[in-house]
C-alpha cells in the first residue's frame, strides 16, 4: 500500500499512500484525473494508522458516489485555512473506538510512564475487547456494556480515557464529535483507601518473622534486610527494588532516590526518575546506615543492586507480596487491618506515621519520602486526629 516515489497506477478506486520527503502523501483517480493529496504527516506508525484512514474514507465515497471533489473533507485540520470540514449526524466515524484508542495510545505512549502504559492504558484496551458496541456509534448501549464487564469506577476511569482520545480524535479529524464528552461524571469515582500502619510492635514482629523464618523448601530470611528497608526508610519499594550501590555514599550516610524499578506487563523495567519524577537525598540515621554498612559488599560496584533477589536479578514486588509477605503475615494474623489487605506499600506508611506521632513536621517528612506536605497533612495527620479524637461528654 506505502510507495516511496508516485511512479505506477493505481485500480480505479483505490487509494495509494506515497512517502514523500519524509511526509505522507495520498494518491487516486477519480473522473479521469489524478488526484494527489498532501496530509502534512510525517512517516511515523500513528500517521501512517491515520493516513489509512483517510485513504478508506476516499475509497468508500467514491464507491457510493459520496465523493467530495473539492478535497477539503479530506485534508487534515491543520492544512485547512479558511474552510473547515462539518460534519453532520449521519456522517459515519473515521475510525472505530478501538482503532481510535489504539493509535491514541501510540501516540501517548512515547511520554507515559511504563505505570501509565500498565495501569491505565492496557485497562482500557481490556475493558474494549469484552464490548460488542462501538462507543461512537451507541455510546448509551456501550456504557451499559461496559458496566456489566467492570466495577463502577473502572467504567469511570475507562469512560474518562476514552472521551481523553475522543478530543484527540476530533483534533487530528478523525472523529467528528465526542460522545462519550463527560459521560463518566455520571458514575461514582472509587475512594481510595486511607493509609493503614502497623505499631512498632508489629513492625519488629514482621522483621523478626523475615529473620527467623525457615520454610520447607522456601526461605524468606533472605527479604529480611529489604523489609527492614521499606520500614526504616520510608521509601516506595519500586524505589527500594532499584537502589544501587552507586546511589549511596560509601559511608552508607546517605542515600539518592532518583531510580525506580517497576512492573509492566509481567516484566520488570527500570526507570531513570521515582514516581513524582523528583529525586531526593535521604540521610540515615545510625540504624539504617549500620544496616547497609553491614549489607555493602568490600568492592561494590556502583551497577550493582542493593537488594537482589535470591537467585539475582531484581526483587518482583507482586511475586513477594503473593507469597513471602502474604505467607509471613497470614501466620502473624496481620494480614489484613481494619478490613485492608496489607501490602509493602503499607511499610511506607508506618514510616509515615511513626515519624508524624513522634512531632516532626509533615514538611520534612514529605521531603523524605518524595511526597508533598498537604498528601501528608490530608493522608495520615488528619486520620491520626480523629482516631484520637473523641467526641465530648453531653
């Protein structure tokens, strides 16, 4: 379908696509004449999703006689001066929803997080396929659809990406109009869980599970300095996971955290930033410092991992908290609290919460941990307030 050069010709009807200096060029007969029609793209994956689509829609008009001989439905917004394309209700979608999402999503993903690609982006693409409907077409029918194949808050979030594509469409021509144009305000957003923490008692009791412990077969004494990480520290455990030597100083007093490693799809991928894209120094006090003074090896090289995993390699966050952890606090009986699955991540907000009860300002535990001092104030001050807060005597 792609030639480099407009040299042969074309069947009557068909549209060929021509690269030309690097841009994306339409070729056709129509009336006896050939036609040429410069889109302005360049030759990449996503124009060239859109310059198929241009192509189909020439095609099919002048199959069905719709053919419009002045060019100007078929030339992108941006090559239009005075004159701008309508479109009308019967005008049929460029492309369906699910082709939409998908050149969408390459040309978002180039700058998304593997987190974004991974969390959001798949979902959406998973919530399509289970959806006989084309949301541009019946975007009632489609909502009612996608509810009975997902939560409530999926659906929301799914309906907001979407509608995020849709103007997207509708910018580079490829949508006439949004349908689904604040269809998720409609439906109820998920609450997210409040920050749960273990007490110092329970702290030493799981360090102390990690160390002793000897399973058949299977040994988590292994975990044990990395649990101890995530607790003493405060740090995200895909910050943990990818912390190398090369990041703290030699004398363990300090600690760099401008690296994560994170899960996509199954597959661990390091990143060169932490989840807010900010790096910070952390300094350590005499116990996490003799902790990694005792862990660093004679001639460590910077590359190095700080935690690998037993076989080496980099720790699997989802496959430690499946097994290891699950294992570990199921025999504790701390499994869950206050009706919440404890994970990893829950070693980072006892950090939090221990440092907030000892007084120190939620500023300063914000700059150890990479957050902001009003996720602090709002997540984990005004919980502790009223859990100790009681209502007066009257």
């Amino acid at each position: 379908m792609y030639s480099k050069t407009p040299t042969g010709k074309a069947s009557k009807g068909s549209v060929q696509i021509l690269i030309s200096n690097g841009r994306l060029q339409l070729r056709f007969r129509f009336g006896g004449n050939r036609h040429y029609l410069s889109l302005g793209y360049s030759d990449t994956p996503v124009h060239r999703k859109l310059a198929e689509a241009k192509a189909r829609q020439i095609e099919l008009d002048i199959l069905s006689g719709n053919f419009d001989q002045s060019l100007i439905k078929y030339k992108p917004e941006s090559a239009l001066s005075t004159v701008t394309p309508k479109f009308t209700p019967d005008t049929p979608s460029i492309l369906p929803l699910k082709d939409l999402w998908q050149s969408y999503v390459e040309y978002k993903s180039p700058n998304a997080s593997p987190k974004t690609i991974n969390g959001t982006y798949e979902p959406v693409a998973a919530h399509l396929s289970k959806c006989s409907t084309d949301g541009l077409e019946n975007a009632l029918k489609f909502r009612m659809e996608l509810l009975q194949v997902t939560t409530e808050s999926q659906a929301r979030r799914t309906l907001m990406q979407l509608s995020a594509a849709c103007n997207w469409g509708m910018k580079h021509g490829l949508v006439p109009s949004n349908p689904l144009n604040g269809m998720y305000k409609e439906l109820e957003a998920s609450k997210a869980a409040p920050p749960i923490s273990f007490t110092v008692e329970e702290r030493d009791r799981i360090i102390q599970a990690f160390e002793t412990h000897c399973g058949k077969g299977i040994n988590y004494q292994h975990y044990a300095p990395f649990i101890k990480f995530l607790f003493w520290s405060g740090c995200r455990p895909c910050e943990a996971i990818g912390l190398r030597w090369g990041s703290i100083k030699t004398d363990c007093s300090k600690i760099h955290f401008h690296e994560s490693i994170v899960e996509v799809s199954g597959k661990l991928t390091r990143r060169d930033e932490t989840k807010t894209g900010k790096e910070r120094w952390f300094s350590c006090y005499p116990k996490l410092q003799a902790l990694l003074l005792s862990l660093r090896p004679d001639n460590s090289a910077p590359d190095a991992l700080v935690f690998p995993a037993p076989k080496g390699g980099a720790i699997s966050e989802t496959n430690l908290n499946q097994r290891g952890w699950s294992t570990i606090l199921t025999n504790l009986e701390l499994a869950q609290k206050e009706g919440v699955k404890m994970t990893l991540y829950n070693c980072r907000d006892t950090f939090i919460t221990l440092q907030a009860i000892q007084g120190t300002a939620s500023n300063v535990i914000a700059r150890w941990v990479g957050n902001t001092a009003d996720i602090i104030d709002k997540k984990y001050l005004d919980k502790m307030k009223l859990d100790h807060l009681k209502p007066h005597d009257i």
